[in-house]
C-alpha cells in the first residue's frame, strides 16, 4: 500500500468500475462536541440533511 | 472477539413515549437497511477479504455499526416504555404489543422480521465493497425519510448521528475499494476473484 | 449537567474522536498528523475512563476490580437514558 493523496486524477481512471475520492485530511473540527453530535470530526464529510433545495 | 462498554456511542434521552414513531425506527435495528444488517454483513464479509487492510475496515465499521444497533435499540426501547394501553391501541401499536408486549424484536417497520436475505457475501472483493456502498447509502435515505417524520429534538439528535456516520463509513468502504483497485490490474479488473483464484499464471 | 454527567459525556466526544481517526487511519495508515492526533486522544480518553470507573462504576470490566462488592452487575444500563 502506498500513500495515495494525489491519486485523484480521474480522467486517467479505467471505465466500467467506481471510483471514490481519498479524503485529504489536514484539521479536525474545531469544536469536537459540535462535531461529536453532528455525528463527524471532518468538516470536509459534514454533509447534513436539510429536506430543502436551497444548502 | 469483543469487549463490551456500559455507555452508548451517543446519548438517547427520550422523554415522551410515541409508539407510532417507534414502529417507523424500528426498521432500523431489523429492516432491510437496518443496523443489525449492516453490521451482519460486514463482519461476515471479513473472511473472504483477501487484503489484512480492507478485513481491517470491514471489522471496525461492523463494530461501529453494533454500537448503532444498541443506539436504536435505545430509541425504541425509550419510545415504547411507559406506553398505557390507550396509547396502544390508538397508535396502532396492538399488533406489535400482542407478540412482544414493549419488547425490542428485530422487524422492518412493516413488521417483516429481520433476515439474512437482505443483505450478500458473495465472496468477491470488489462485489460486497459495492454492496457495502449502496448499503450505506439505503441506511442514508431510510434515516432521511426517519427525519421527515420526527419533530422532536431529543429524538433527532441521535438520529442525525447515524445519518452522518452512513456517509463517513461510506467515505471508507470507497477508499477500501481504492485499495483492492490498486491491488487488480487496471487493464481488466475483472479477470479473475483475488479471493478465490490464487493460482498464479495460465499454464 | 452534573460532573458525573459531563465526565461521561467527555469520554463520549473522546470515543467518538478515536473511533473517527481509526476509521480514517484504516485507509491512510501513513498519516502520521492523524497518529499523532490518534495517541493524543487515546492517553486523554483512557485517563478519563478509569477516572469514572473509580469515582462513579466501572464502564468496562477491565475496570471492574474492587477491594469491596462486585459493581459490574448494578452498573446503570446504557440504553436507560437520564430520564429512568
């Protein structure tokens, strides 16, 4: 296994199969109780549920 | 093995019974998108994962994901204690109450019982990683759906937890798929199951 | 919040930390930013973990010994909530 940080370039990627991309971690959240009850620690996956169009 | 811990992964503090929304969550300790699904499915699918770092998510987000059992577990439990009678039959609830009084029993929130058939092992890496990616996005949606029906905050909370850890596991089970595509030959993933075909070269 | 309460909350947000890096150090083992954030968290959560066992009842057996009555067994059950 090596390290993968810059294996993002996905126009070099084989078709026919799926591809998600590495997360680059660099922070924590700053606040961890906030990021404990929103249920992450990395703001770059804080994706809540809004149930409205506008984000 | 595992070791067992007297708290929750998060808190649930449910004050006001409500057995209509308890019927609607109990989907997800034994429906089809459920916790215990969820973590069935990975821990089984440890054994024919031929690579020590993927086994390694599998075990961990399966673990997780019995600590979420336990967490829904608590939700319906809180939600269905002190429950009279009247509330019973009112709520639609009679039904449930006559096979397991307020016991927690795995069911889908149609009152199918959990089952084995609702999730795979198929023994194939890439495979049961995709499984892994759609299950968490179907956990994903049903907990979606759970908060359109919930108003009420110390019922939400907990909720909006484990919506948020099925996109972070999914994040994982995606760079675990990364790491079995860097093991393949890109030329034709498909040539051959990594797990099973350990035969070397063609003959 | 009673100190019984924030301590176990704490160790909650000290958990959810841990179980958050393993996940991420299971796929980016040679992060050595997040192994660091990883031993840091670990040394505080296991701090506060026996420091509960000792003042209020064990959270795991491991920390269950005792020079009185087994306290294991009448431990609070998680899934009772504040409200029971």
């Amino acid at each position: 296994m090596h390290e993968h940080w810059n294996d993002n370039n996905f126009d070099d990627f084989p078709v026919a199969m799926a591809y998600v991309p590495w997360q680059k971690f660099e922070r924590l959240c700053e606040d961890l109780e906030k990021g404990y009850c929103a249920g992450t620690i990395f703001p770059e996956l804080d994706k809540p549920f809004t149930g409205r169009r506008c984000v | 093995m595992w070791s067992y811990e007297k708290r929750l992964e998060f808190p649930v503090n449910i004050k006001e019974p409500n057995a209509k929304l308890a019927q609607a969550i109990i989907s997800q300790y034994g429906g089809p998108d459920g916790e215990m699904g969820a973590s069935m499915r990975y821990l089984s699918q440890r054994y024919s994962m031929p690579y020590r770092e993927v086994a390694g998510v599998l075990t961990d987000i399966g673990t997780e994901e019995l600590a979420h059992l336990e967490m829904v577990a608590a939700i319906v439990h809180q939600l269905t204690r002190n429950l009279s009678m009247e509330e019973i039959e009112k709520c639609g609830f009679a039904s449930y109450y006559v096979d397991h009084t307020v016991g927690v029993w795995p069911q889908a929130a149609s009152g199918f019982p959990f089952t084995a058939a609702q999730f795979q092992v198929t023994g194939d890496p890439v495979t049961d990683l995709m499984e892994d990616l759609a299950a968490e996005q179907k956990a994903r949606t049903t907990y979606d759906n759970i908060l359109r029906l919930v108003k009420e905050p110390d019922v939400c909370e907990p909720i909006k937890f484990l919506r948020m850890r099925e996109i972070v596991h999914f994040q994982r089970f995606g760079e675990a798929l990364r790491i079995v595509q860097d093991r393949l030959d890109s030329r034709n993933f498909y040539a051959f199951n990594p797990a099973f075909d350990t035969k070397e070269c063609c003959d | 919040m009673g100190e019984k309460e924030q301590l176990l909350r704490d160790i909650g947000i000290a958990d959810f930390v841990l179980t958050e890096l393993v996940l991420y150090l299971d796929t980016h083992p040679f992060d050595r930013n997040a192994q660091e954030y990883f031993n840091h968290y670990n040394r505080i959560k296991l701090q506060m973990e026996k420091e509960f066992s000792q003042k209020y009842y064990p959270l795991n057996t491991r920390y269950a010994e005792s020079s009185k009555e087994w306290r294991w067994g009448a431990a609070p059950l998680p899934w009772e909530g504040e409200c029971a």
